[in-house]
C-alpha cells in the first residue's frame, strides 16, 4: 500500500477514503479463505498508515516534508490553517500599508491614486488576490515612474476643433461660442502645471461638458466645416476619456510594482521561516520537482517508491 498515491479533492472526502479502504481490508483479512490473499490483506492493514491517500496539498506537504533541504526548506516545517493564514495576511497587509503610506517616494503616486477614488482597501482586495497567486508574479528590476498627468494628446485634439474659429460671424453664433469655449478651456489646460489640479479638471463634469455640444451653427452659415467641427469634437471626447484612464493606469501600475514586491518577499520570508500556506505547499513542491539540480534525484526517489497514482476527481 505505500507504493499507492490515492488524491481527492477535501480533506473529509480523504477520511472516508482512508476509512473505507480500512474497512475494506479488515473485511478481506476476515473472510477471504485463500490464505495467501488473507496474508496481502493483513500486511495492507498493518501497513495502511503508510499509504498517501489525501488531498493533493497533503500529497504536496509529503513531498517537502522527505526532501526539505532539497526544497530550501527547514527541516521542520508548519503549515497554516486557513484561519491563521487569514490573520497572517492581515499583519501583512498592515505592515505594507504602513510602509506604502511612509515611503516619501510614493506620497505624489497615492494622492493621486486618491483624487482617483482608489481607496487602501481596493489596494488590500488586489493584495489579497495577488498573495492567492503569488507564484505568477515578477518584480520588474525597477519599478514604473512617477505618474504624470499628461495632456499632449488632448491640446491636439483640441486644437483640431478651434482651428476652425472664425471672427466674421456675429458674437451670437451659437457654434462659434462653443469654439470660443473650447478655447478657453484650451488655455486653462495649458496654464496649469499641478498634476492635481490638472486632474481635477480633468474629472470635472464642466471641463468635458464643454466638449459635449450638440449639433448647433447654420449649414448656410458654416457649409462643410461644420461636419468637420463635429468629428473633431468626437476625437477630443475619446481623448480626454483616455488621458484620465492614463493617469489611473500610471498609478495602479506603480502601487502594483509595490505590491509585487511584498506579495513575493513575503512568499520567501514564508519559505525561510518553515510556515507555508496551502499554496505555498503546491508552489514549493511543484518547484521542487522542476528544479535542474534537485528535482531529478527526488524525482526518481518518488518514481521509485510509487507505482501507481489514483485521481478521485478530474479536477484533482
């Protein structure tokens, strides 16, 4: 029997497999006349406590626990309960809130980041889910810039609408306030130099409602411009939509980089200490095995000791 992996999917399913498949060999050593059969029944059941019949973290953690060193691990290691690794997060996640919020380098990033609306606590639910999946993360070797609120893109697009000012018509041409508008708004973008007051203009429902105008001026007045003023207008909405999605993106990407890095330093600090989470356990077994120098000596000790592996599930 120790030469048998049996993996299901929970931990209650792995009881009852463990005890049935008691139950079943105390049954054979009872009943079955062919004494030799009678004898493989009673030596199962004497070694049954041997056989990996578990979930796939406890195949996992049986892994390890032969080949620690080879795995960078402790001799002795402990595996986390789902409750404490909740608490663990926790103490994490506050000493990463509290070094984000000290760190003089990221002060311009999160005020940004909260003119934005993006809280500490949408920043600890992208922890949380980053920490579930820690083994997909890279840390980039420098981290983005700082984010910058950029506006070319938008000045262009609006210099495409007052390109077609005119000063020939009367002050009351309903078109030609809208470009006069437009042109204000021009110059205020361009006198400003704050980032955050740039992007409070930027969110302001006023500042886009300039772009906003329907469909005013005279055809007889304007001809074909007016088809042209019109598109023009189109483009400058979608750029200033655009721009602001920039600034969000700047900013989720430089605090991303920050949480990366703690997500991954923890998972080492985790492995060093000998206090693995439940996919700490696949992660570090997984990587054992694939490992150039250890992986093919374990891998052949496993290929050795084990004949057959038995899938409960196919999700398993």
């Amino acid at each position: 029997v120790e030469a048998i992996v049996a993996i299901t999917f929970t931990e209650r399913a792995a009881t009852e497999l463990r005890d049935r498949f008691r139950l079943s060999l105390e049954a054979v050593a009872r009943s079955e006349t062919d004494g030799n059969n009678r004898l493989l029944a009673e030596q199962a059941l004497a070694d049954v406590d041997l056989a990996a019949i578990s979930t796939l973290h406890g195949f996992a953690r049986r892994i390890l626990a032969e080949h620690p060193l080879e795995a960078g691990l402790p001799p002795t290691f402990e595996l986390l309960d789902e409750v404490t690794s909740r608490l663990t997060f926790d103490d994490r996640w506050n000493n990463l809130e509290h070094r984000l919020l000290d760190d003089p380098a990221l002060s311009h990033t999160l005020l940004l980041a909260a003119d934005l609306d993006i809280t500490l606590d949408h920043l600890r639910d992208l922890a949380k889910k980053l920490d579930e999946n820690w083994d997909l993360l890279s840390v980039a070797k420098h981290p983005p810039p700082e984010p910058a609120v950029k506006i070319g893109s938008l000045l262009e697009a609006l210099a495409a609408i007052t390109i077609f000012q005119r000063g020939d018509l009367p002050a009351d041409d309903k078109l030609q306030i809208r470009l006069d508008a437009v042109e204000a708004l021009q110059a205020e973008l361009t006198s400003i130099t704050d980032d955050f007051a740039m992007l409070a203009l930027l969110q302001s429902k006023q500042g886009r409602s300039t772009l906003t105008f329907g469909n005013p001026g005279a055809v007889a007045v304007w001809g074909e411009t007016k088809d042209e003023i019109i598109a023009a207008k189109k483009v400058a909405i979608e750029t200033w939509d655009t721009t602001l999605i920039d600034v969000s993106d700047q900013v989720l990407q430089r605090l991303l980089h920050e949480l990366i890095v703690g997500t991954r330093t923890a998972a080492e600090e985790r492995r060093h200490a000998g206090v693995l989470t439940f996919h700490d356990l696949l992660v570090d077994a997984r990587d054992l095995l694939a490992d150039p120098d250890a992986g093919p000596e374990v891998r052949a000790s496993l290929n050795e000791r084990y004949q057959a592996i038995l899938l409960d599930e196919f999700q398993d």
